[in-house]
C-alpha cells in the first residue's frame, strides 16, 4: 500500500468519525430512559395543537402499541429541530421515533 494511500484512508476514517459523532450529537436530547423505534411506514394520529399519537410501536419488553405525542415531544429534520407539525408529512414514510417506555410518550421524531 502506498504512503498516499495510507494517509486517505486515515483521513476517511477520522472524517467517519466525525461525521458519526456529529450524528449523534441529537440523542443527547433524549431523557434516559428512552428507546428508539424505526419503522419505514409511519402511522400518525396528529391534532391541530401538536398532541396526538404514534401507532405500531414495538420494542422488547413493550406491552404496548401506540405512544403518545405530547406538548413537550420534538421533531428533527437531518438534525435540525422542525415543528412537531411537520411529522404530518411524513405519514407513511421512514422516521424514527424515540420515547420514554415508562410513559409511553414521544421524545422524538427524526427523519
């Protein structure tokens, strides 16, 4: 392997790196405890003062299928906080949802 290649692959490797921590920065909102669910098709029940429910949720040791959206739950688009409105749009689509199990109420939704 050549020197000039060495260092790219260090470089790429370090900018991963940053880039997965940069990420990652947004779960620091959560409030332990707090589980994360993907699903590729979101079903959302959302009222016009931004409470409402998320439907089809699964996680282990969950005996439940649906959370609550709250006045405190948030919405982020590629890491940027966005109406929790927004989560409208996004029905039927990839978003993950972060909540607290305890409650059953959302944390999060990223898309």
């Amino acid at each position: 392997m050549s020197f000039n290649k060495k260092i790219t692959n260090k470089i790429s490797n370090c900018f991963l790196m940053f880039l997965l921590m940069f990420c990652s920065f947004n779960l620091i909102a959560e409030k332990m405890p707090f589980k994360v669910f993907e699903t590729e098709s979101l079903s959302i029940k959302l009222s016009n003062d931004g409470t409402g429910i998320v439907k089809g949720i699964r996680c282990d040791g969950c005996d439940f299928n649906f959370v609550r959206i709250t006045a405190d739950s948030k919405a982020s688009e590629d890491g940027a906080e966005v109406s929790i409105m927004e989560a409208r749009a996004r029905a039927g689509k990839f978003v993950m949802v972060s909540f607290n199990p305890e409650t059953q109420e959302v944390q999060y939704i990223r898309w």
